[in-house]
C-alpha cells in the first residue's frame, strides 16, 4: 500500500518539480477537518501510485512552505504540474472531487 509522501520546507521543490502531478495536502494535527480527509488523501495515494505523487505538509512543522503559499485555512489541497500550482481546494470535499481534479493533469 501506498502512502502520502511526507513534505517538508527542505524536500518541497524537489517534490513539486516532478515530471507527474503532485497533489499536497496542507494539514494539522490538530484539524477536525483535516482528520476527515486525511483517509482520503491516503485512498488517493493508493490508486494514483506511479501516476502522481500525493503528499501532506504538516504546516505547524513547515511553516516556510506554508507561508510561501499563503495557506490560512486548512485543509488546503494544492495541485501542482512542472511546479507550477494548476488546481485548489480548500476545505474537506469527497474523493471524486480531488480524483477528477487529479485525472484532469494525468493527460
């Protein structure tokens, strides 16, 4: 089974420059929303192993990264393609939405 790549503030370019997509989920352990998505980020790691990468960013351990995207809410869930941001989604949503967000960047 695959799991959520962990991001951190020194790994995060090297990650988000990836020749696939890379979704990241912005999270705390303290979060009630991001509690609810974070079974499902890990479902999405499972179906899109080798086709894109799915990672978290704990924002209270990175706050570099955070700050750099201006996350203020969270869960905050950032698409990237060639390290440019090309979809959003701030607040808990079902899979299918962060499925065909993620299918859209597979073509």
């Amino acid at each position: 089974m695959s799991k959520p790549v962990e991001i951190t503030d020194s790994n995060f370019e090297e990650i988000i420059n990836s020749d696939k997509p890379v979704l990241v989920d912005f999270w705390a352990e303290w979060c009630g929303p991001c509690k609810m998505i974070g079974p499902v980020v890990e479902e999405l790691a499972n179906e899109f192993e080798n086709k894109a990468i799915i990672g978290k960013v704990d924002v209270d351990t990175n706050p570099e990264v955070s700050a750099k995207f201006g996350i203020r809410s969270i869960p905050t869930l950032l698409i990237f393609k060639g390290g440019e941001i090309v979809d959003k989604q701030v607040g808990a949503v079902p899979k299918s939405v962060l499925s065909e967000k993620i299918e859209a960047q597979l073509t």
